[in-house]
C-alpha cells in the first residue's frame, strides 16, 4: 500500500512529522505538494516557514499551482513594500488586500 492512500487517516501531528521527515530527506518517495490538503492553515503557514530557512523554494512553488514565478515574485514585492511603507511585518497582519487581481 502506498503511503499517499494513508494521508486521509493520518492525524495532524503524524502529517507534521512525515512533512519534516520529507523536508529533511528522511522520506523518499513522497511529494511534499500531496500533504498541503491534508494540512490546516496554521501548519501550511509553518511548513512555509520551514521551507524558506532551508531555502528549499520548489515545494512552495507546488502550494501556488496557478501561480508562475513571475506573480509569486510579485506578490513577494508586494509584501515586502508594503511592510517597507507600514513598518509592520507582513506576517503579522492580514495582507490579502494585496494580492487582489488588478485587472
């Protein structure tokens, strides 16, 4: 049986651990992109976190499908001015405001 066929079973704290197994290299065979379903917002939101500390991007890129480099750069840009101009950081505040289609 194949691990992803287990994914809806597992509990929260066992979808945690096989992420950092994943993103340490300890699990092989896994595609980190088939757990962001299965992870709420506050996980996702660290597993981010992790993610840029080992400045591993792809996975990241995997959570914005729709998105190509060029948006989520924007979208980087856009966070960054924003908390540039504001002085506050962007993680601690809603910036959903900024990422509103402009067309």
């Amino acid at each position: 049986m194949k691990l992803i066929h287990l994914l809806p079973f597992m509990d929260k704290e066992e979808l945690k651990e096989l992420a950092a197994k994943i993103i340490n290299g300890e699990a092989k065979g896994v595609n980190l992109v088939v757990l962001y379903p299965f992870l709420d917002r506050a996980d996702l939101d660290e597993l981010v976190d992790q993610l840029l500390e080992k400045q591993n991007y792809k996975p990241i890129y995997g959570a914005l499908p729709f998105l190509g480099k060029d948006k989520i750069k924007a979208m980087f840009d856009d966070i960054v001015k924003h908390a540039t101009e504001t002085g506050e950081a962007a993680a601690d505040e809603d910036v959903s405001d900024l990422f509103e289609d402009e067309e």
